[in-house]
C-alpha cells in the first residue's frame, strides 16, 4: 500500500520517506507497515471559543474561555479566564488564556470547528498575535469547518442551536442575555463559570452533530 501523499502533511511525508519497516523499504513505499508498525493515531478535537468582543474584532475584545473536547477520550480541556487576570493590565488581561488555548490547539492534529474559519480560528489568531504570541503555523494542522457541511441539509438556519435540535432533536446549548457576558467582563465569577459550561455544551453539540454530518461530505484536508 502506498501512502496518500495527496492527503499527508509535507512533515509526514518527509517521516515516511527516511523511516524503514521490516521489509527494508520506506514507510512511504509500504505505507500499511507504517499504519501496523508505528500505530500513529490522529488526534482529533473539537474546537470552541466565547469572547466578550465589539464587532466580532480580537483587537477590541477579550478572550472568555476555550474549549477542546477530544474525540477519543471525551475530555474537555480548557478553562475561562480569572478575575484576577481581567483586572491585570500589566499582564495582558487574558493574554495567557490565550496562549494556553494556543498550546492546547498544538497537541491536537485535527480540528473541527462550527464556522470557525470565518470567527474562532481568525479571531484567536489575531488575538495571540496581539499578545506577541506564535499562532499555529499554516499547514501544521488539519482543520474542517463543520459549518459548510451543514449547507447539505435545508434548515431555516445553520446555527449550531437549530443544526442541534434538528439533527439531534435537541441541543445542549444555553442563552444569555448580554448582561450576563456583561457581568462575566466584570469579573463575576458565577458569570465566568456559566459561560464555560456554554462552552463546554456547545462542543459537545458540535461532536455529535459531526457523527451525523460524517456520511455525507469527503474529508478534504485543509490548513488551520
């Protein structure tokens, strides 16, 4: 079996050129030994964000909390971001949020988001770049806006709420009112955790809904 090249990192491909299996040839050759021998899984994650912004901009806004739910285990990595760290100017407010979530994104090979490409993705890179901080470099991961897929299935909205309720028949998520976002800038800590735990459902809703979407769209590998 010869390896998908077409589909494949360039880090791989170079891996699997200079690696051997037990046949003396290449793993790009015998690319099956490389699958039996290696035993390299692809980490999967399913990728969230919520921000207290003006407009929709990183440059006028603040990072909330991120989560990632690993497709395999179910773990939920992430957190929001501290009083303490809000009210701290010297230190960036949630510039260390946002590299934690950076570091976090680092250990997954793919990501899915919900229109991701056009907000969570752009807005957290734009947000670590204001920090001074080194965002996933292009190519270095697979990313599928899950989003898009969604166009294959006529509903009055594509929201992730109404995907949700009429994919699943019913959806995880929570609402609140802009006051509540409000209280949570302020540093109310109940606020905080509410809206983390908005987090959390929403990518719980996203991974499900994925299982769903997966009969009916190719994987076509794209760059975060």
């Amino acid at each position: 079996m010869i390896a998908p090249v077409g589909r494949l990192k360039r880090s791989d491909i170079i891996y699997l050129s200079q690696h051997h299996c037990k046949h003396r040839h290449t793993y790009l050759e015998h690319y099956q030994c490389y699958l039996e021998e290696v035993k390299w899984r692809e980490r999967r994650g399913y990728f969230d964000i919520e921000t207290f912004t003006s407009g929709f901009n990183a440059d006028r806004g603040m990072l909330l909390c991120y989560c990632i739910l690993d497709a395999d285990s179910d773990e939920i990595y992430g957190r929001s971001i501290t009083p303490d760290e809000i009210f701290d100017k010297k230190g960036g407010r949630d510039k260390k949020l946002v590299e934690e979530c950076v570091n976090h994104l680092r250990e997954f090979d793919r990501i899915y988001t919900w229109y991701g490409s056009n907000f969570d993705i752009p807005w957290m890179r734009a947000r670590a770049v204001k920090h001074g901080l080194q965002f996933i470099e292009h190519g270095a991961k697979y990313h599928k806006d899950l989003y898009y897929v969604g166009k294959k299935f006529k509903y009055a909205s594509r929201s992730l709420e109404n995907m949700a309720t009429q994919l699943l028949g019913s959806t995880r998520k929570t609402r609140f009112n802009y006051d509540r976002w409000l209280d949570a800038v302020l540093g109310d800590e109940v606020a905080l955790n509410e809206i983390f735990e908005h987090c959390k459902y929403d990518v719980q809703d996203l991974r499900d809904i994925h299982v769903v979407l997966e009969p009916y769209y190719a994987e076509r590998d794209t760059s975060l």
